[in-house]
C-alpha cells in the first residue's frame, strides 16, 4: 500500500512539472508519432495520416511543401514519413496526372564513351525538365534489343531516343509512336526518313568529318591514303565512301587502301604488320577507339607516329587527347545530340511538334598524330596541344 501511494505521488508531481503551454492534443500526436503501429509492405499516405490522425490531402499537400499546411504540421508529417520509410509513389502520382513524366533511351553499348557522353546529355536535360530516363540495352542481339523495347513500351515511356541502334526500322514504327521517338546516329535511319514516316533524327556530319580530314592530309602532302574499317555498319560505310568522294571532289583518283581487323575488330597485330611492309603514308581510323589501339599496335611493328605515316581517328573521345603521341580526330558533340534529342522529345510530347532531322557541325582537332606543314600553327581547335 505504501510502495503504491509513492507512485501516485510520484507521477502527480510529474504532471505538475509538465510546462504549462502543453496541451493534450499535442500530446496524444506526440504518442501517435512514437507508437503508431507499422504495417508491412511500402508505406503510404494513408498510414502516415493515421499516424498523425489527419486527413491524407494534409499529409499530401505537406509533403509538396505547400504553404497551407503549417510548418509545425509539415514538419511533423515529415518525420513521420522518414520514421515509416515512406517513399513517393511516382506511378500513382502520374496515374493521377495521366502521364508518365518517363523518357526511354536505347544504347547498344553504354561503355562506349561517344554512348556515355550522349547519355549523359540526354539526361541532363530530361532532369531539367522533371522527366525520369529508363537506359536500356539497345545491343546487337536482336531478341535483347526486342527485350529492352518492350520493357520501355510496358514502362509507359513517352518518348524513346534510339542511339546507334541497329533496331528494324519497320518494327520499331509499329511499336513505337513515330511522333515521340528521335534517332541518333542511326543505322537504319536513312531509309525510314525517305519513307512519309515523320520520325525525328539527330546527327553530327561525318561527311564533313571526313573531307576535312582528307584536307588535311592531302595539305601535308599525303597521298597513299588507308582505311581501317570498323564493324560492318552504315556508319563504316558512310565514312569509308565519304573518304572516296573527298579525293574525288579534290581531283585526285578515289582509291584507298582497306585494312580489317578481323569479325570481332580485334587483330590491330595483324594490320601494324602489313602496314610496315606495305608503307602507306596515312592511316585514316573508323573511330578513335580503333586508331588508339593502331597506335599501341604499330609502335610494337617499329612503325613510328607521325615520322613514318600519319594516324587519325574519329569521334573525339576525350581518351584521344591523352595517347601518345595525342590523336588527330574528328570531334563530334556527342552530348548535345542527347540534350537535343531530348529536347525534340519535350516538343513533341508537350507542344505536338514533330521531331525534327538535325545535323550539327563536327570540328577537326589536329594533333600529334599526324605530321603538319612548318607553317601551320599549333592546332586546328584553339588551344589543341600536339
């Protein structure tokens, strides 16, 4: 009797201890924040509101920030929240919005770093503009590539950004909106364009890539020109014929040596030899990856860059700027592709406007890599070291 008359004691002087501004609705909150019961599985709106014991539009207007709910409140709903481990349900809120606010992207190498910089382009300005992007394999393997179209289509993808992948072009309009889907250095883009399909395409101008490399060479006094082709693409085929043409244009014969490195484009060994035996005096690249590893591969034959012939490359991979000696390349702006083709997606998504066929100038960085007449100056890009 007497232990429990002490307790009675005790907790009338603790509640008379309590400070006087407390009232007891904000004590029963308090005691719904610490021992509102947690339901398994995500939690939602509705468990935060019971927790706080409001309405679930206050819990939704507080979590946007709104300035109709008191800071006190917000605050409140945001620890919640955080104690629950509740996380917005995007698709609900599109469902409610009924649009997806998502953008698909098919690459069918995100390793490679004119792929990564398109990317990342790309994904800056879809941030910027509150879309989320979904990057899928767009590889050489037809049912991965069929996979991944699928999946972006099923993810309720609202325009869908195809670079460099070799998707069939007949397949792809019938799966895809032709009005909400842009191609970026596509493979097969050309014969769709041509066709009354109004699908949108992003490009940099090999052609002029080429002819201002050809120009370059043949300034240095080069005229037993090779070729090392890459995969067997059109954009091979494009760079290889737009070597032809160049030479032609400019009067001279269009003939050029062709050197391969295998299925796989792996035997540089193989080509550094007979480049040694065979002398040419310029060693035009398909792209940069492919002239660093003639590089490598030629100083192993004894073949010295640039005194015994000329290298070049293609795309201006920032790894180019950086070899030795430093890469001769055709820079194209890979980055602003991707924003530009995210900004032809934002147009036609929102404003209606069919995607339009854009080609962006490319610039020639003339480097180590390739031997200059004594009065040149250092680089063709300000700032260019060789």
């Amino acid at each position: 009797m007497l232990a429990s008359g002490r307790k009675r004691l005790r907790r009338s002087r603790d509640r008379q201890d309590e400070p006087a501004g407390r009232k007891s609705g904000e004590k029963q909150q308090v005691m719904k924040e610490q021992f509102a019961p947690r339901k398994p599985g995500r939690p939602t709106l509705s468990d935060i509101a019971r927790a706080l014991d409001v309405s679930e539009a206050t819990v939704s207007r507080a979590l946007r920030g709104s300035p109709e709910i008191s800071e006190q409140t917000r605050a409140a709903i945001r620890r919640v929240a955080r104690d629950l481990g509740y996380v917005p349900n995007a698709a609900a809120r599109n469902l409610a919005r009924q649009t997806s606010r998502t953008l698909g992207l098919l690459v069918p190498d995100v390793t490679d770093p004119v792929h990564a910089l398109v990317v990342a382009g790309f994904g800056r300005a879809a941030d910027s503009r509150g879309y989320t992007v979904i990057v899928m394999d767009g590889s050489r393997d037809e049912a991965r590539r069929t996979r991944s179209l699928r999946t972006l289509i099923e993810h309720q993808a609202e325009g869908i950004v195809f670079c460099s992948t070799p998707l069939s072009m007949r397949e792809t309009i019938e799966e895809v909106r032709p009005a909400h889907a842009v191609f970026i250095l596509h493979e097969g883009a050309d014969a769709v364009l041509a066709s009354e399909t109004p699908l949108g395409r992003v490009r940099a101008d090999d052609e002029l890539g080429i002819r201002l490399m050809v120009e370059h060479l043949l300034g240095l006094g080069k005229r037993r020109l090779s070729y090392v082709n890459g995969p067997d693409i059109a954009s091979n085929r494009l760079r290889r014929n737009a070597i032809l043409r160049s030479l032609e244009a400019l009067g001279i014969e269009p003939r050029i040596r062709e050197y391969s490195t295998g299925e796989e484009q792996t035997d540089f060994e193989s080509v550094a030899r007979l480049v040694a035996r065979e002398r040419p005096d310029a060693l035009l690249c398909y792209d940069d990856k492919m002239a660093l590893h003639m590089l490598d591969a030629l100083r192993r034959a004894d073949v010295s860059v640039p005194d015994d012939l000329a290298v070049t490359g293609f795309d201006g991979i920032p790894f180019a700027a950086i070899s030795n000696p430093r890469l001769t390349t055709v820079i194209q702006p890979a980055d602003l592709l991707g924003e530009t083709a995210a900004g032809a997606l934002f147009d036609a998504i929102e404003n209606g406007t069919p995607p339009p066929d854009v080609t962006f100038p490319v610039t020639l960085a003339i480097r180590g890599s390739s031997r200059r007449r004594v009065a040149e100056t250092e680089g063709a890009v300000a700032g260019e070291p060789s």
